[in-house]
C-alpha cells in the first residue's frame, strides 16, 4: 500500500506528497496534461516541441541544467500523445532547488527566437533519424492514420511532418504555452525523504503566486467503430519483410483494460510465450513478433508486430499469425498460462514501487486517470481477470473488421 497526501493550491496545481525514509532523494516530477492529442491538427508536434523549449531558459533562469547540477541533481522529460512529463532528482537537503526552477517554468518560458530556431533543428533532426534515417522507422507515419479517422491519436508525438515544427514562431509558441502549460493543468507529485507539511509550504511559496490560466480546450473526436479491414503496403529498404496489425481496444479506465494487457502478455510476454514459442522457435515463420498496447489514455490500439525470418513469404507468414489469433479466440487458455502472465504483471508492479522516481511518476498517471488511488488497486484488478475474460476480449477485438494491416515489405 503506497500512502501518499494530496492537496490543491489556490490556483488549481494538484500537489501529492509522497514519503519514503529509506532513501536521501527527493524526485519532484511534473504531469502537465498537454500532449499530440492536444494539437492543431495543420500544427502538430508543439508537444514534443515544448519538452526541448521547456529545457531553454525561462523568466529567471537563463540555464536550467546548471544550478540543477550544482545542487546534485539531474533531470529528464518525455511526451506521450496524452500528456508531457518533467521529472528531477536531488538531495533532499536541496530540494528548494526543484521548487525554485520548475515554478519559473511554469510561470514563463523565455521565448526569444534563438532558443526556439536551436530546439525546432534539434527536433526535425530527432524527427529524421527516428522515422527516415532508420529501418522501419516510419511505419507509424502510416498505421495510426490507418487505424485512426477522426480521433487525434492519428498523429505520432513527433507530428505529422517536419513543416510543422519548421513552420512554428515565436507567436505559435507563446499561444500554445500560456493556454497549457497552467498550475491548473498540471499534476506535480513529491516523492522521498520529505515531509507534507514543509512540501505544502513551498508548493505555496514557489507556486501559489503563479495566476490560473484559461486553458485551450479542444474537443477530442471519439473513434468511430472500425466496420471493415484495412490495408496498407509499404516497400522500402530494410533487411527482412514486416507485419503490422493494430486491433482498437478499450480505454486504460476501462475495467477490460486488465484482462487486455494479460492477454497480450499470453501471446508474446517472453520465450514461452505463444508467438514466440510457435511462429519463431517451432514454425521459424518470424524472426521476431510480438503483441502489444499502444498505452495511450482514450481506446488504443492492441498491435502486433513481426519480422519474418528470411525468405518466408508475406502470406505465409499472414496465415499463421492468422492462426495464432483464431487459437487464442476460440479456445479458452490454460489455468497454467493465466497466472504465468499474472505473476509476471504483479512483480513488476511491485518492483516499479520500490522506485521513489516511479512512485512519483505513477502518482501523477494514476491522478491523471482520475484519482491517484488507483496505485493501489492495480495488483487486484489483473488478479481478477479470468480465463473467460481473456477469451472475451480476444473476440471482441482480434476480429478483422477491427484491424488495419501493413505489409511493409522488401524492395525487390
């Protein structure tokens, strides 16, 4: 049982405290609930974009990195399609620190057309080594418009193109800052050797003169239902042909969503697993494959991914991938299988909570979802799910008219 206190200030930053004796650190991590979803669609990848801005000096601070590092600590941040996250950790003797340089971040970015011309080449290069410069790198440019027509997830983090992030100025950044990143649009947990009443008492003194802002509130379009398959294929330069599948699923809110990831876990959750055991160790059909969850917030995608082995051909290798799923539609699995899968759910989530960084991060997710107590209830919700759920699931979404399908194949 993680225990934690939570509070909000004034101006609307939700606060939660989390302490943990056992270690001299402090992690301080930053939910802003702003990600790809949150774009202009003629605009996209300002999320990403801001993640490198948020790095380049703001009102006060011309250099983030280096007074953080004086005090002992270190820093990172990603952005997902949902939200972006800023973490940090230091001493817990220097823990003002944190709270000096991140409310001079959430109060303003210094904008000023160098720092945004240096961060906009750093991410078009980022863009071009993950999505062109790599193999298979851009097959996401084109299974989330596949699989997605109207809800934002249709876009990668990164964005659409280049364009949109060369395109961006100053004025662009300066909008889509003070109408997201806002005390009242942000989620801030601290994790370690602290105590809530002194954390509370900073979070007020740093962060509670920070003024509520009105925040761009952009109606999310829901999915409509997927009524017929969908197929793509793609030839380019690579070593070996790839499938992609994506099947829409549920919501990570949604009580199915447990019974979802196990059954991903029973297809491809290590070499026993049934992908693995079948279709690269048995058939050497595959190369690689495995089964997996988008892990976005709104309904995902369940996607499976394979490399096939050489010289298989593509409609072979889409046959017996074909059969797998059949298998594990039509006939219930094992009491064996389940609590294989189950275990290796539970440990990891214990072993994430020994981490006071992962706590952190997983405090603020969970409080994004709708209430951080969700922490706690995680191991009793896949110790729940029972082989007729999984079998459930499977046929309710591994069907084809629910899957976008990429053959990304060798140039021959």
């Amino acid at each position: 049982m993680i225990k934690y206190d939570k509070f909000v200030l004034d101006n609307g930053l939700t606060v939660i405290v989390h302490q943990d004796k056992s270690t001299p650190f402090v992690c301080m991590n930053i939910l802003y609930k702003v990600g790809a979803i949150h774009e202009n669609p003629e605009r996209t990848g300002f999320a990403h974009l801001f993640e490198h801005l948020m790095f380049g000096g703001s009102t006060n601070i011309p250099d983030y990195d280096s007074p953080l590092q004086v005090a002992g600590g270190d820093n990172n941040a990603f952005t997902t399609s949902d939200f972006t996250n800023y973490y940090l950790n230091l001493p817990k003797e220097n823990i003002e620190t944190a709270f000096w340089l991140e409310s001079d971040r959430m109060l303003s970015l210094d904008f000023n057309q160098k720092s945004l011309d240096t961060q906009k080449n750093v991410v078009i290069e980022e863009f071009k080594q993950r999505y062109f410069n790599q193999p298979y790198g851009d097959v996401w440019l084109y299974l989330r418009p596949l699989a997605y027509k109207e809800h934002p997830y249709q876009w990668p983090v990164i964005g659409k193109k280049t364009e949109h992030i060369a395109d961006a100025n100053l004025d662009n950044v300066k909008d889509f800052f003070f109408s997201h990143y806002a005390p009242n649009n942000a989620i801030m947990c601290v994790s370690g050797n602290v105590e809530t009443e002194n954390i509370k008492s900073l979070s007020e003194k740093w962060f509670g003169d920070i003024p509520r802002r009105k925040l761009s509130v952009k109606d999310i379009k829901k999915e409509p239902k997927q009524k017929e398959a969908r197929f793509l294929k793609l030839e380019r330069d690579i070593p070996l042909d790839a499938i992609y599948k994506a099947y829409h699923m549920c919501d990570k809110n949604n009580k199915e969503f447990f019974a979802t990831d196990l059954l991903s876990d029973v297809l491809s959750n290590g070499e026993s697993s049934r992908l693995y055991q079948n279709l690269v160790k048995e058939k050497q059909i595959f190369q690689s494959i495995d089964a997996y969850l988008s892990g976005e917030v709104d309904e995902g995608l369940f996607i499976f991914s394979g490399k096939l082995a050489p010289n298989i051909d593509i409609e072979l290798a889409e046959k017996e991938l074909q059969k797998e799923i059949n298998m594990i539609r039509e006939e219930v699995i094992s009491e064996y299988e389940l609590e294989k899968v189950k275990n290796k759910v539970i440990s990891n989530l214990i072993y994430s909570e020994v981490s006071y960084m992962n706590k952190a991060l997983n405090l603020c997710h969970y409080e994004l979802l709708g209430n951080a107590e969700q922490i706690n209830q995680q191991a009793e919700q896949y110790k729940r799910v029972s082989k007729d759920d999984i079998q459930n699931i499977a046929k309710n979404i591994l069907n084809d008219t629910n899957c976008s399908t990429i053959h990304y194949l060798k140039k021959r």
